[in-house]
C-alpha cells in the first residue's frame, strides 16, 4: 500500500494545498477590488463628495418688518375686516344692479331724398356738418318748375277773371246754373294747378326736417337725381338699446338711474335713465322667428331690448362724439324704487 500525501510541507518545499487555495483566493479578491476602483462602483469605491451647501442669505431689513407685519395679530385683524368689507361692496354692487355688454347707441337718423327729378344746382352742407331745422341742404334747378308756375298762375287768373264776369250774372238768370257750376268748377281746378305748381317748385329747395349731423352724403352739384334718390342723412339724438336677458327683468323699472360706460370714450361715465321697454323680445322681430310649437323645443333665455336715454348734463360736450352704432356698457341700479311699466309706481299696484 502507498502512503496519503501528508498536509506538512514535502522534502522538496512545496506548500501545501490549503495555502496554495487561500493565495489563489487573495489574488482574485484582491484584482476584484481594483477592478472596482477602476470602474468607481462596489462596496470599495470612495463615495463622492457632497456639494457644500450655500449659507443662507441674511433677509434685508425691509423684508424683516414686512414678515413681522405679516406675523403682527393686529395686522391680520384689520386686513380680514377689510376683506370683509371688499366683498360685502361687491355682493351688494351684484344684488342691486343688473349690467350687459350687449348694448350700442343709436338714433334718429332722417333720410333726405329728392321729391322731384331735377339736376342739382349747388350742395349747401359737408360731411359731420351740423345743420338746424330748415337749414337748405340741397339746391335743385328752379328753372324748369318756374314755367310751369308762371303757366299755373295765367291759367288761374284768366279762369278767376272769367268767373268774376259770370257771377253777377248769376243773380239776373242772363246764364244758366250749368254755366256758372263749369266756371267755377274751372277756377277750382286752375287754383289746385298752381298750387301743385308752387309746390314742385318748393321741392327744389331741400332743407333739414330737424337739428343734427349730416353723414352719408352722397350728392354733388351736377348730379340728376331721381325722385326718391338718397342723397344725404341727418342723425340727431342718441340713445342707448340695452339687451337685457329676460331674467334681469325682474327688478328693473322705467325710471331707474343708470351709468353708461362708452368704449369709444373711455375714461368717462354717463348717466341715463330707463325710458322704456320692446313690445317684444329680438327673436319676435327677427327675419325669421323661431316656432315653438315644431315639437323639438329647447328653452333658450331671450334677450328685451330696454331704451335708456341720456340724461342731457352728461353728455354736454360729447354730442359730437356719441353717434349711432357705439358699444357700451350699462348697469341699472335696480335698488331704485323707479316707475312700474305703465308708468306708475310699483307700490301703487300692489
């Protein structure tokens, strides 16, 4: 039988096993660490640095009594007041007015037209001109209608005279009731000839029917006109259509006061007062109005036309300036008593 390898070092030097094993074990565990290092992970690598936090940047002194203030009961007390106040303002701005944007200005705008065909001899006014009541804005050739007054006029007086001959003849039967009835039936119709001629010959001269602005002029000397034509407008007054949905109309009244903002002069607030109310909602006056009773209905808020007119103080030096056709802004104080809509007052209805 051969001996077992003893665990002691051979004759020769050799180390044993075991060693051998734990040398090998080293070696690896050792590369393994600087393979770690290298690559900067594993339980080995230094963890990096932390950056050094910056230092907090003393609050300068103004910002320290602004937190003191802030931090003061005091403070807090009359600032919640105040707040309380705000919105106690605004709610009751809210309850007791009714406002909407969807409102403009508008007037009276007269139309001149020519009442008779003629050639136009000369135009009194200019574009924005304000003119006043009778002032002549247009004027036409005379000529022509001057004859025909000048034949009016011989017709009627040789038909007048001829009836003065016959009339005391009446009374003595030299003439026959027949006779002195055509003569005078002739004399009446000479005196409406001229009239009628008089009156073409007055239409020659266009004057303004009220006070205001001419706009829209689109005459000049020379022009035929046509009876009829446009030759010009003349706006005068101004007042506000406000289109109020149907459930603000609860509390409003005629007579209740209101401001009016104008976006077209800014800055400037306007008083008014409520005039009256449409016989009827915009939908019942559109082209075509809607027909609830098709079966598919949906019930949709209509709007009422409310006419707010200027009170005449405020716009005192802005007649110039609020023309038809302006948006604006108004908000009738409900909280006012008012008028009811036929004219009397809400408590004498109750």
């Amino acid at each position: 039988m051969t001996d077992r390898p003893s665990s002691s070092p051979n004759s020769q030097g050799n180390p044993p096993k075991e060693e051998i094993k734990r040398e090998i074990k080293q070696e690896i565990a050792a590369s393994i660490q600087e393979s770690a290092k290298k690559e900067g992970g594993g339980q080995g690598a230094p963890s990096p640095e932390k950056p050094q936090e910056k230092p907090k940047a003393t609050p300068s002194p103004a910002q320290q009594k602004i937190t003191a203030l802030v931090k003061n009961p005091m403070f807090l007390l009359i600032a919640g007041i105040v707040l309380l106040l705000i919105i106690g303002l605004i709610w009751h701005h809210a309850s007791t007015h009714e406002s909407t944007d969807d409102a403009y200005t508008t007037g009276h705008i007269h139309n001149i037209s020519a009442r008779v065909a003629d050639t136009v001899l000369q135009v009194m006014v200019d574009d924005n001109e304000r003119v006043t009541k009778g002032q002549v804005l247009v004027q036409l050739d005379p000529a022509d209608f001057q004859v025909q007054v000048d034949q009016a006029k011989a017709n009627y007086e040789k038909a007048k005279s001829d009836f003065d001959r016959i009339e005391p003849l009446k009374g003595d039967e030299a003439i026959s009731q027949q006779d002195f009835d055509t003569a005078k039936a002739n004399l009446e119709v000479m005196q409406a000839q001229l009239q009628n001629a008089e009156d073409q010959l007055s239409y020659c001269t266009i004057t303004s029917p009220v006070d205001g602005r001419v706009g829209r002029k689109q005459v000049e000397s020379g022009n035929r006109v046509t009876v009829g034509g446009a030759l010009m407008a003349v706006i005068d007054d101004a007042w506000v259509v406000a289109n109020y949905k149907e459930t603000q109309l609860g509390k409003i009244r005629v007579g209740q006061p209101v401001k009016i903002e104008i976006d077209a002069i800014p800055g400037k607030t306007f008083t008014g007062t409520v005039d009256s109310f449409s016989p009827g909602s915009g939908s019942t006056f559109a082209l075509l109005p809607s027909d609830n009773a098709t079966g598919n209905f949906t019930k949709i808020v209509q709007r009422v036309p409310v006419k707010i007119v200027f009170d005449p103080d405020s716009i005192q030096g802005y007649e110039d300036r609020i023309v038809p056709g302006l948006s604006c802004d108004p908000s009738i104080d409900v909280g006012h008593k008012g008028r009811d809509r036929d004219g009397a007052s809400p408590e004498a209805n109750k």
